[in-house]
C-alpha cells in the first residue's frame, strides 16, 4: 500500500507507475483504492463508476477496469457533502457527518471488494488517500491505516520534497501512527527531487537512522510527465511552437467534473489551451467549451456572476465555436429542472438560452460506454468517437433533433442551425485523434499534426516505469511483498 504524507503527493502516480512495472515484468496486478473522494471518473465496462485514477492504473497494469478497483468513491457537490459511489452505484447524497456514522458499512464495501480482487489478482497495489496522520480521521479509517491493519499490508510512504520540509512530513507522520501501524510502514520515498542526489544523502543517512526505516529511493521531478490527475486540474503549462497557436478556453467551474477530457486539448502542440479563474478576465478565444459540473445549478450561477453569459454572446456574434459536455450541455438550454433536490434544494435554473432544449435532473444515473461517429455536416462527418456517459439529468428538447454524435445507433446531443454550437453528453469526445481532428477542423482550428492521447499516455506510463526502475529499490520492495502474505 502506497500512502502519503499530503494529498498530492504523488501516491496515485506511484502506484500507475508500479502497476506498470508489474505489467513489464510478466505480474498480474491490480490496482486497489478503498475510499476516493474526487469528480474525475471513469466507467467500467458493466456499467459501474470509479475514480479515474484507478482507470490509469489499470491501464498502466494492462487489465480492465471493475469496480472492485474503486469501492468507495465520494464525489463533493457542496462543501460539506458529497455524492456516496459504492461499487460503481450511486447510494444519494450524504453530509460529511452523517458519512461519518455511515463509514462501518463502508468498510463491508471495501473489504467485500478488496476480497473479490483477491481472488483474481495475485498482486494487489493499494493507494491510500491523503495522509495517515490526519488525526480528526482516524476513528473508523478505511482509507489508510485503519484498511492496511486489517489487511495486513505493507505500507511504503511517499513525500513531495518540492513542496519543501520533507524530513518533517516523513517523520512526523510516521510518529503519529501508532506502534501497531509504524510496524506496517516497511520505507519511504522522496517524489519530485531536483539537482544532484548526493547532495540529499546526509538527510537519507539521518532519516533512516531516525526511523529504522529504509529509502526505498528517491524519484527525480519528471518535467513535462502528463498523466491524468486523480481530481486537482493541471497547473503545468505545456509549452507550445507558437504564440499563433488555435486559442480554446475553459471556465473553471467550482465543481468541475472530469477534466481530463480536455487532456487532448492541453496537451496538442498546436493548441493554446487555458482554464479561466475565478475573477479572472475572459480572454478572446477561438473556441469556448463548457465542461460538466457535479452541480450544474451552482456552477450556471457561478458562470452567470463572472461574466461568461455576455462573453459568450460576444464570443459567438464574432463567429467564435462553442461546445458544451455534459453539465455544459444542459448548461446551453433553456432550464435545468431539479425536482428531487438531486443537488441541493428542489428549484429550477432558467440556462443560457442557446440551445432549445431543457433538463430535469433525474435520480438513476446514466452510466455507459459509447462509441459511435459525429454527426456534423462537413469533413468532420463520421468521424469515430469513444468515450462514456456519467450524467443525472435527462435533456428534452427541438434542438436535440440536430444531433451532434450517433452512439451505439443512437442520436446524441445537439448541432445548432448556424453551426456555431455542439453539444453532447460524451466524455472522451477529443481521444480519439480521427474525432480531435475533425472536431478542431470544425472549430476553425489550423492543427496541422495529428495528436493520439492514448499514445502519448502509454509514452508517459513507459517513461514513469523507467524512472521507478532506475530510482528504486525494486528488489527491496519486491521483498517487502514476499515477506508479507494476505
């Protein structure tokens, strides 16, 4: 089990980057998180959800995705609760304390789950979930040491030393475990160093001496490495060839929900991609796209008070494209209707009025992967699209008869009359390099090389497994996993 001392540590990489380690050496294995709190998520193939952290790793260990991988996985949609997953299924909403008196059947999810992967796994690596040392979360754990007890699991603990006081965090976290739990933490590794690593080792030598615990080793800052992050968005700027690069922003919504569908986007070299801030000013673009929200009436008001709704209208009265996925979709509609206080309150959203259509939240999800073709009237016509559908409301509507995407046989979304806006409920609308293509010819876009996201993300898995093999002791850990039996 990987833990960390902080979120963001760089557990959810380790252990994709394990996973594939494993995977080059001939294992099979798993991966394994018990309790994820994130929005970025993906759809297994019998229609459950998971984190899509754990969907990386999978991948990363070549095997398909279940939602045993993911037991537990708690979506915010306020500030004080979340939307509780258990095994792929939605059980409602549920405020943090009430989750709190919830967490033992919880804990009957986890283990059923982790039991499951047991039988079919012979490895298993096992993220936790921010750090073991969070004192207000100890009674009831299930996502760190209070699962790695009753499991019996080894533990490795990972820390970002270019967020600065390693030592401290390593040390002080292992001294706020128990006797119990310190046995389980069988070493330590050091993410993200830069410079020259001799000139940490006095700090090794003393960290080791101080615990008793071994470095396991000491991973160098992978610059410009892009995997799909477990929720947080990407900071990093990708540097582009030119400053006349296709321009496409997106508003950071306050709940926005799987962003790694714009991955494609960030990362093609011929795309200036950028997320615009709270209070930030709304730059001139070529392309606006409204992503999903894990509360669409929240995030509408929160789009109307910055601005968005005039910068749109401007947007499009120059000949700018619009799209929107998912939450954006309804977005674009006349009235977001939510009956059963699926996100808060019973009320309705009077929407952007681009699109003639309306939404009623609903409280069955729809979960499912699609795969299918555009719709569009131009080059872009039957272009391949895969992705899935993770969305509560059901939209109605005239503009829903131009349909934008055909999936698994059906009709999706909508394509305004003066071809200006798309609108589909898809995510993974960019993966496929036929559909990004022609969706960016569409848009206006001169791209003129072809991008594979999918490529480019086995590229970075391979490279992340290289750096783990030359920085850690994999004999030692490979050790660590036969001392211990399940």
């Amino acid at each position: 089990m990987v833990q960390g001392t902080t979120s963001d540590a760089g557990k959810s990489i380790l252990v994709a980057g394990l996973c594939r380690v494993f995977k080059r050496r001939g294992l099979c294995v798993a991966p394994f998180k018990p309790q994820n709190m994130a929005l970025n998520s993906a759809v297994t193939p019998d229609g459950g959800e998971i984190g899509r952290a754990q969907a990386l790793q999978a991948q990363a260990a070549g095997v398909p995705l279940s939602v045993h991988m993911n037991p537990v996985l708690l979506k915010p949609n306020t500030d004080t609760g979340a939307q509780v997953i258990l095994q792929g299924h939605s059980i409602g909403n549920i405020e943090a304390l009430e989750y709190h008196e919830y967490k033992p059947k919880a804990a009957k999810v986890v283990f059923d789950s982790f039991a499951k992967l047991s039988k079919q796994y012979p490895y298993i690596l096992v993220e936790g979930a921010g750090s073991p040392a969070e004192i207000n979360l100890r009674e009831g754990d299930i996502a760190n040491m209070g699962f790695a007890l009753e499991a019996n699991c080894p533990v490795i603990i990972i820390a970002d030393i270019d967020k600065g006081g390693v030592f401290a965090h390593l040390v002080g976290t292992l001294d706020l475990l128990s006797t119990e739990e310190q046995a389980l933490v069988k070493g330590f590794v050091i993410n993200r160093f830069r410079g020259d690593i001799s000139l940490l080792q006095d700090g090794l030598d003393w960290l080791e001496e101080r615990t008793g615990k071994p470095v396991l080793g000491v991973l160098p800052y992978l610059h410009g490495l892009h995997l799909d992050a477990e929720d947080a968005i990407a900071d990093s700027v990708v540097t582009k060839s030119s400053q006349d690069s296709f321009k496409v922003i997106i508003p950071r919504l306050p709940h926005l929900s799987n962003h790694t569908d714009f991955e494609p986007l960030r990362l093609h070299p011929d795309i200036d991609f950028q997320y615009i801030s709270h209070l930030e000013e709304i730059p001139p673009a070529d392309l606006i796209i409204l992503p999903g929200s894990k509360n669409v009436g929240f995030d509408l008001a929160w789009l109307k008070s910055q601005g968005w709704q005039k910068a749109i209208k401007k947007h499009l009265r120059y000949g700018g494209k619009l799209i929107g996925i998912c939450g954006g979709l309804q977005m674009l509609g006349t009235a977001i209707h939510d009956p059963l206080g699926i996100e808060g309150e019973p009320q309705s959203h009077a929407g952007l009025n681009l699109l003639e259509l309306e939404t009623t939240l609903e409280k069955e999800k729809q979960l499912s992967n699609k795969i299918g073709s555009l719709n569009l009237a131009s080059i872009a016509k039957n272009a391949k699209v895969k992705g899935y559908e993770i969305h509560a409301g059901k939209s109605t509507g005239v503009a829903l008869k131009n349909p934008a995407l055909i999936l698994n046989g059906k009709p999706d979304g909508a394509i305004s009359n003066d071809n200006q806006i798309l609108a589909s409920y898809l995510h993974g609308l960019f993966d496929e390099p036929e559909s990004l293509q022609a969706l960016l010819d569409w848009a206006g876009a001169d791209a003129t090389e072809k991008f594979d996201v999918s490529l480019q993300r086995e590229k970075q898995l391979e490279r992340l497994a290289d750096a783990i093999e030359e920085s850690l002791d994999m004999d030692k850990i490979f050790n660590i996993i036969k001392s211990t039996s399940r």
